[in-house]
C-alpha cells in the first residue's frame, strides 16, 4: 500500500462507517497500517477527528474487563449497541492480570491505562454523556479511578461481578451519579468475588452478595461469574438502562433462596480473610510435611 492508497482507505471507511462507529473503524484499521504509513495515518486520523462536531445527546459506553481475558464480551456489547444511533463504544483494555497479580498490592498499572483510556474518551466527545460497564476486576478499576480521579465523572454504572468492597464509600467517590444511577448485576452462582474477598486486601462480595445501599440497584440472577454476557442479558437489562437509565426486574430477586452461611462468613472483611489465613498456613503446613517426609 502506498500513501494515495493510504488516503483513499481512510476517505471510504470514514464515509462508509456509521457516524457513531467511525472512530472504532479508524482504530482497528491503524493495525493494519504499515510502520512507513503510520504517520500518515495518525495525521489523517487527527484531521478526521478534528471535524467531528461534538454531540450533546452522543453515549459513550466504555467497557472494563476483568483478569486473564482479553474482554471477549466486549464484542458482544458492541453488536448489540450497533443499531442505536449516538451510540459509540469504547474498550478500556490493558494487559493481562494474573491471579496472582490480583492478590498482591501491585495493581497501579491497568488502573492508570484505563484512568488515561477514559480521559482520551472525554477529550475527544467533551459534551456526550459518559457511561461505564465494568466486570470483575474492572469494577475495582473503576472503584479506584471513581476515588482518585475527580475529573472523571458518569452518568450511569453498570457493574457485574462485581469484586468492589461492600462497604464502598458510593455517596462520596460517585456522588455525581444520579439517582439509580448504579445498577449491580449479581449472580448467586458467583463464587469469584467471595473468594477474591478471603483471599486478598481490597476486594468485597458485591458480586455475589450486593451492595445493598440506597445509592445502588442490585439486581440478582442465576447466574455465574461470566453468565451475563450473552445477546439476550445484554439487551434486555444493560442496553435499556443505558439509553434511558431503565431497570429491568430480575424474577430471581424474589426467588432466590436464602444465601449460606459459609458464603455469608468467607465473604465478611476479617472474618473471611481470617479463615484464608489459616487455610494458607495450612497448606503451608501441609506441603513442608510432604517435603521431609520426601
């Protein structure tokens, strides 16, 4: 490919794109683009964007995946969003977080890739309204981002797998969200966040057990850690509350048996972390037993 050819790709995947699309077009284009051309195309990716007028009533929707993914689900959303006019959806990536990165302290780098991800969203659409969903370890994500970047601000949140404390300080970190501005998908077949709760600092059982303040909406169902990403959850519950902040009623809220004692203690803040302690040591234990007796 050579530079003319270079700029007619980029004139016809602008004019053939959907208006609200053209930015995510241009990007995954960019990949393709030759070491030689990049400049080029950074500059008439620049020119595009320039012109673009910026639209009060636009969406922008940014995903936050959770460890050991790539954000799969990310496409699902995507598809079912497509047909929505103002409607553009970003991804919010980073590299791959290991278990064993999740339990340690050391966790500064994907929040400050999202953190400059949801800046660079604001910058380029300063008036469209900003909206996040998150899973997993990206709820953390966007828990630290919420309590340590003021200038970023949402209008609406949807969490689902949520490993957030419970005890989350809502009414301060996102207290310019509105009302039912929060929506909390749980699933009580979810044991993910109990156990980054008793394993690890930090985390809580959102996820599996709700929030249950007045500044969020949880929302039960059966289902896993990963259950909610198909078409059918996506567009009957995530995509009404994004484009008019409507909550869809979940049957399982009412019919959801009474949840265990051992998954209430493990996912207490000390209690649970106590038990994981001792589990620790004992395996600790264990394992030094297996080694003399070697």
């Amino acid at each position: 490919m050579n530079d003319v050819e270079l700029v007619r790709l980029v004139e016809s995947t602008w004019l053939t794109a959907r208006s609200d699309q053209r930015y995510a077009a241009l990007k995954a284009l960019r990949v393709a683009v030759s070491s030689d051309l990049i400049d080029l195309f950074d500059a008439l990716f620049d020119a595009k964007l320039s012109n673009i007028e910026d639209d009060p009533n636009a969406i922008v929707v940014i995903l936050v995946h959770g460890i050991q993914t790539d954000g799969a689900w990310h496409r699902l959303v995507q598809d079912a969003f497509s047909d929505v006019p103002n409607i553009n959806v970003i991804e919010a990536g980073y590299d791959c977080v290991t278990a064993a990165q999740l339990v340690s302290p050391f966790r500064g780098t994907p929040i400050e890739k999202v953190a400059r991800e949801m800046r660079e969203a604001r910058r380029r659409e300063p008036r469209a309204r900003m909206m996040v969903i998150a899973h997993s370890f990206g709820s953390y994500i966007l828990s630290r981002i919420l309590k340590d970047a003021s200038d970023l601000e949402f209008e609406r949140i949807i969490l689902c797998g949520s490993i957030i404390t419970r005890n989350y300080k809502w009414d301060l970190f996102a207290r310019n969200v509105g009302p039912a501005g929060i929506l909390n998908h749980v699933g009580t077949g979810d044991f993910y966040p109990v156990l980054a709760t008793f394993a690890s600092v930090g985390y809580g059982a959102s996820g599996r057990l709700g929030f249950k303040t007045g500044k969020v909406v949880d929302r039960f169902f059966q289902l896993g850690h990963s259950g909610f990403f198909t078409p059918r959850h996506i567009r009957t519950h995530w995509l009404p509350f994004i484009t008019d902040g409507r909550i869809e009623r979940s049957d399982w809220d009412v019919n959801k048996p009474a949840t265990g004692l051992a998954i209430l203690i493990l996912s207490h803040p000390w209690i649970g972390r106590l038990i994981g302690v001792l589990i620790l040591c004992s395996l600790v234990f264990f394992g030094y037993g297996l080694w003399l007796l070697i």
